[in-house]
C-alpha cells in the first residue's frame, strides 16, 4: 500500500541569521523614549519653576506653604522665611516648604 502515498521525509532547516541587536533593543529604547518626554522631563521642568518662585521670593508676598500656613512674608534668610499668619503671630518655615505665591490682598488683616 506505499505505492499510493509517497513517503515524506524531514529537510535540514534553513541556518537562521544572527538577530540585529538594535532591533532587540528598539522596543527598551522606545520605552525609555516616552517615559522621558511623559514623567522626566515635565517633572524637571516643574522643580525648575519652584526653583525660581522661591528664589523670587520678597517681602511683603503673600504665600501657602505645604502644612497649609498662609501668611505674608516679614522676613527672608539664607534657607528660612518668617511668616506673619495673624496680627502680632508668626512662624518660621522653611523657603521650600511655599508652594505658592497668592495675589496680594488675599489675606485680610483684621
């Protein structure tokens, strides 16, 4: 009954070339790529402008520190202010800890 069906035999496999070790590395520097332009560099870009407000800091600004203090400055040093949060009360803090500069006459004194 082998007459009908012919027999079937196994070829030696073609020899597979070297993988190029950029294509294997395309999808990591891809990866890296957006995470950069995603997450580094916004991030970087914010410290820089918190960097500047507090290095713009004067008196007499008004601030919001990250405790939640919100007062006006009575005095700058070298890595403090002091805060002056109510009539003849005030604290002293540390120039990163403000967040944010308010637009003055936000805080009314009584």
């Amino acid at each position: 009954m082998d007459f009908l069906i012919s027999s079937a035999y196994a070829q030696a496999a073609p020899a597979a070339g070297a993988p190029n070790p950029l294509m294997s590395f395309l999808p990591l520097i891809i990866i890296f790529g957006i995470f950069y332009f995603m997450l580094i560099r916004p991030q970087m870009k914010r410290a820089k402008e918190a960097r500047a407000m507090v290095a713009a800091l004067v008196k007499g600004d008004e601030v919001l520190t990250t405790g939640g203090l919100v007062g006006r400055i009575e005095d700058i040093a070298d890595s403090f202010i002091t805060l002056e949060i109510a009539d003849n009360i005030s604290v002293k803090v540390q120039k990163n800890a403000v967040t944010a500069v308010l637009p003055k006459g936000t805080i009314k004194q009584a």
